[in-house]
C-alpha cells in the first residue's frame, strides 16, 4: 500500500464558499469525509447542482499545484482515449486546481461504485482487472511527454537501486528494541518481533539475491490497488487518486498491484486468478514474460527489505495499517517459499 511522510489525516470543513464561487456547481447543501484509503482526504459534496468529490491535495510529495496539473491533464487525456477515469472539472479561470488559504483543491464528479478485492472477482474478472492496467500503461505512454525519460522500452539507467540488506539489518534492530520497549506487550508486539526475527533469517538466507536497477519504464499510476478503482456491477467505472502519476518500471506496478488485489488472509497469492490477471496485463501492455518475471524478482525483494507498516506503528504512533500487517507480513514469508510458482502465475 501507498507511503507518506505526512500525518494521520484530520478532516475539517474546507472552505466551500471561496471553492464553490471559483465553479458552477451551486451552493453547498452537505460535505462528509470520505474516509476509505490511508491517506486519502476527500469529501462527497452535495450542491444545489449536484454530487460531487473534493478533493483536499495535503501531501506535501505531491501537493504543488503544477504536479496536480500534470495529473489533471494525464486524466483528461485517458479519458479522451475511453479510459475510465473521472478527470476534474474546470473553475471559471479553466484551471483544474484551487489555492485557497494555501491549500490546494480539486472538485470532481462524484462517481458511483463501490470498491472490489480480488477475492470478489471471477478469474474473467481477474483478467479484465489485468487488461485495465495494461491499457492504462499503454495509453499513459500515448498521451505523455516522452522527453524527459527513457523510451519505454528501454532499461532505466536511472531507477532507484534495490534494497541494501546491511539497512535493513540494522532497521530490524531499531524495530526489535522498539517492540521490546512497548508496554504494555499486546498481541501485535508479539506478532511483530516473530515477524522481525524470521525476516531476519531469509535475508540472512537469500542477501545474495539482491537484483540489478528496475526493467523497461513508463509512465505509471503509481498506486493502483482496490481502494483506488470503483466497479458498477461488474465493470470498473473510474481509477482515481493519480496522485503518484510518474515514470517509473511498469511491470513492478502490475506486480505490486496484484500482490494487493490477490492476497489471501492467510498471506498466500491466489495464483489462479494472478495468471488471468496477468496474461492479460502482459496482452495489452506488451509486456515479455521476461519482464514480468524480472518485476516479481524485484518487488519480492523489495517486500523482503521493507517495515512501512511497522515503522507507521513504532516510530510515528500510526496504526491505520495495522489491520493489514497479518496479511502482509505473512505473504513475503510465502512468496519466498513458493517464489518459482509465483514467477510461473505471472510468466507462464
């Protein structure tokens, strides 16, 4: 799931007089939180004139009001192209993104849908869920600026280094002395240094593994998962939040995306429905199986290497990832058993 260095959100009235007169949406009647996600701070607005999402840009990674134009435009594109996004309307000035009071703001339609896990679809579904990724890469390559990175289907020289096990080491030791020192001991601190030390061991085991810069890149959505795609009945409606739109290696998306939307409570993949999903991403992203196999070599090694949620939970006090951390935590401990039949489901 998504990382932030920002706060756990706290909602509060946006100025809906000084955003509403920038547009021609009528006068606000209500505005609830919308409280899905983990970082997420939006509001369902009902106006005179209708239903609407607003959206409250506070991430200071992605909050400056250029970044969020870039984003705008990228949507609007796709949803030139007949991808289902929800783009955001335009104020009297035809800009898409409000300052007001220092804060940046988007008004967009409000789409009904509700949100989907894997588990909840059938493996024609899964594949559908694959080809909707794969367009979106493919489109996004259509439709964005090219000159500032590497075609997509070259190596990118400029990608983030894998994981250096000798950090991670001493960031298990940090969060070990951290779940000692918690008192009162819950079953979570208990879950927690059995998690630790046995991820300790594999790296321990697999630290020679460590794998070269990430593959082909493109631009990507950044944080496709469940929470943020709407179905009506079958079909997906809209992919939003765009926030983490960038060029980066897009097999890596479509590997991470599935150990979300695959994950079992137990911490397994549903290979099964990985394959549908990804036979279909690979048919209209172009994707090569070698690609995909390289990009789950790569995300595996990145969840060996990585603790957000319980850096989240000891170092800053947050626990709204901690109803995922069973899950999470058990899934890097199957996919390490079971890694030559994960790289199958997303290859073969």
């Amino acid at each position: 799931m998504p990382r932030s260095s920002v706060p756990p959100p706290v909602f509060h009235a946006p100025p809906l007089g000084a955003l509403l007169r920038r547009y021609s949406a009528g006068s606000a009647l209500t505005c609830d939180p919308v409280d899905q996600g983990l970082l997420n701070r939006g509001y369902r607005l009902c106006t005179t004139r209708g239903r609407y999402f607003l959206k409250h840009h506070f991430d200071p990674e992605t909050a400056a009001p250029e970044a969020i134009a870039r984003q705008h435009r990228a949507t609007q594109r796709l949803a030139d192209l007949g991808v289902p996004v929800a783009p955001p309307l335009p104020a009297h000035d035809g800009r898409t993104v409000a300052v007001v009071g220092g804060h940046a703001y988007a008004l967009h339609p409000w789409i009904e849908g509700r949100h989907r896990h894997g588990a909840q679809l059938t493996p024609t579904q899964c594949g559908r869920l694959g080809a909707l990724l794969g367009v979106v890469h493919a489109s996004l390559e259509r439709v964005m600026p090219t000159g500032r990175t590497a075609p997509a289907h070259r190596a990118a020289p400029a990608s983030a280094p894998a994981a250096d096990p000798e950090v991670t080491f001493t960031v298990i030791d940090d969060l070990l002395a951290r779940v000692h020192r918690h008192r009162p001991a819950d079953s979570f601190d208990e879950l927690a240094r059995h998690r630790l030390l046995e991820r300790r061991t594999l790296l321990e085991q697999h630290m020679g593994r460590r794998p070269p810069h990430g593959g082909p890149v493109g631009w990507v959505h950044g944080d496709f998962h469940p929470f943020n795609l709407l179905y009506r009945g079958d079909a997906p409606a809209a992919i939003v939040d765009w926030d983490r739109l960038g060029v980066k290696p897009r097999a890596e998306e479509a590997v991470r995306a599935a150990a979300i939307f695959f994950v079992r409570p137990a911490g397994a993949l549903d290979l099964p429905k990985v394959r549908a999903y990804a036979r279909a991403y690979r048919r209209t992203a172009g994707a090569t199986p070698s690609e995909l196999a390289a990009a789950v070599h790569r995300v595996w090694w990145e969840r060996l290497n990585d603790f957000w949620m319980l850096r989240w939970h000891y170092e800053r006090g947050d626990t709204r990832a901690d109803p995922q951390f069973p899950a999470a935590s058990a899934l890097v401990v199957w996919w390490t058993r079971e890694y030559d039949a994960v790289c199958d489901a997303f290859a073969g």
